[in-house]
C-alpha cells in the first residue's frame, strides 16, 4: 500500500466540502503544533482553505 507524506503542499490539497474544509484546517493546526510550520505558513494555508 502507497501511503502520501504528512507534509504535503498545501496546493496539492483541495478542500471540496464542510467536512474537507475542517479536516484541512485541523491538518494543518497539527502541523503548527508540531512546528513542521510556521504561524506565517498556517495563516497563509489557512487564508486558501478559507477561500476556496
């Protein structure tokens, strides 16, 4: 089985509902407790998530 990296780009991601929306906001909250991002990063992914 192929599993994907944790840390893919944000780009490659596309939020299609409420529930994907709160799922990518929730990966990516995890990703800045883990500091694999910055609070710069998280602001700017979460602006795009928002968006879409």
């Amino acid at each position: 089985m192929k599993t994907t990296p944790k840390t893919q780009p944000r780009s490659a991601t596309k939020a299609t509902s409420g529930g994907s929306i709160e799922n990518e906001l929730k990966k990516l909250k995890s990703l800045l407790d883990e500091g694999a991002i910055t609070q710069q990063e998280y602001e700017i992914a979460k602006k795009k998530v928002l968006n879409q």
